[in-house]
C-alpha cells in the first residue's frame, strides 16, 4: 500500500517537472524580449518589452492574454524597444499556447489559474477574426472589463 502512493506522487511530481519543463521551452520565444526573469530584457536605459510580473494582462482574463499573444499589439510609442509581434504562427498548437499562458501566469511571483489545451482552442476561436495587432487602448479596455 505504502508502495502504491509513493509511486503515485513520484509520478505526479514527474509529470509536474515535465509540464514546468514544456512551458520554459514554450517561453523560450518570449523571453528575447521579455527576458529569462519576466521583468523585460534590459537594452542600455531602455527595455525590449514590459515585465510580466504582476502584469494584469498576465493575470487577468485569460482570453486577453490569448489575444495579445496570438494577434499582437499594436505599435504606438517608442517606450519599448521591441514590439509585441503577432505570435500566432509559433503557437500554432494549442497544447504550446496553453503551455505558454500557464507558464507566465504562474511564473515571475504570477498566481493565475493555469490554462488548459481545451480553453488555448477556444481563445484562438473566440479571436479567429482578428487581422492585424490590436491597440493599446483595446487591450486596456479588455483588461479592465474582466476585473470589474
Ligand atoms: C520581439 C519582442 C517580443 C516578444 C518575442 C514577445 N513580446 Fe510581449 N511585448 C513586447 C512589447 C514591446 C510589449 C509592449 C507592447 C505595447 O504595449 O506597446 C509586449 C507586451 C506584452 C504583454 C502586455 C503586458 C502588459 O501588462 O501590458 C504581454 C502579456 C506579453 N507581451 C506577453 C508575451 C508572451 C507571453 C510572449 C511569448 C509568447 C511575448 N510577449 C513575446 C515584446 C515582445
């Protein structure tokens, strides 16, 4: 009996490495700008991108974050060296865009729920119509709903 459940948490621990280990991997592409530790990869005085600690488009309503990572935002200032690119065609695959959302919101001090391969294919769908980066202000606008 003793044997049984020290074989089941040692998988579960297993599979949990294993999960931890395809989210870095699916966070690779981020972190050029976004750098290893989420706060924004430092380039002279300035940073590529904004940190993803405590970010609530991280944190926040899950769909929002799809939508930023799938479709991208829009350039409109010069704050940040980088640009928040459409990233759909590299996660094309919803297990690695579920990967990814789980990985940040649960990274860098994040606290989020995790996102399943399941609700990764519904934010794709609920956003299929989207074309082209979408502005700061919709994004914010989005964000904020969610935590009314
Ligand atoms: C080529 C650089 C680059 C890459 C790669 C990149 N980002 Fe970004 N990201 C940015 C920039 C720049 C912004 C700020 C955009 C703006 O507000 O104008 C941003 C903004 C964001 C935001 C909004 C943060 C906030 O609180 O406003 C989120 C969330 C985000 N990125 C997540 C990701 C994730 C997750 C990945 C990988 C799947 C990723 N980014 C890949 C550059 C990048």
């Amino acid at each position: 009996m003793k044997k049984t459940i020290l074989t089941t948490i040692a998988a579960s621990i297993a599979a949990l490495a294993f999960v931890h280990a395809d989210g870095k991997a699916a966070y690779m592409t981020c972190s050029a700008c976004h750098g290893a530790d989420g706060k924004g990869m430092p380039i002279g005085a300035k940073k590529m991108a904004p940190t993803l600690a405590g970010s609530a488009v991280v944190t926040g309503d899950a769909s929002v974050l799809a939508l930023t990572i799938l479709k991208g935002i829009k350039k409109e200032g010069a704050e940040f060296i980088g640009i928040m690119a459409p990233l759909e065609a590299i996660y094309a695959d919803d297990q690695k865009l579920a990967d990814v959302m789980t990985f940040v919101r649960q990274s860098f001090g994040n606290e989020a729920a995790a996102v399943t391969k399941e609700d990764a294919a519904k934010y794709r769908a609920q956003w299929k119509d989207i074309k082209e980066p979408v502005s700061r202000a919709k994004i914010t606008e989005l964000t904020k709903k969610e935590g009314e």
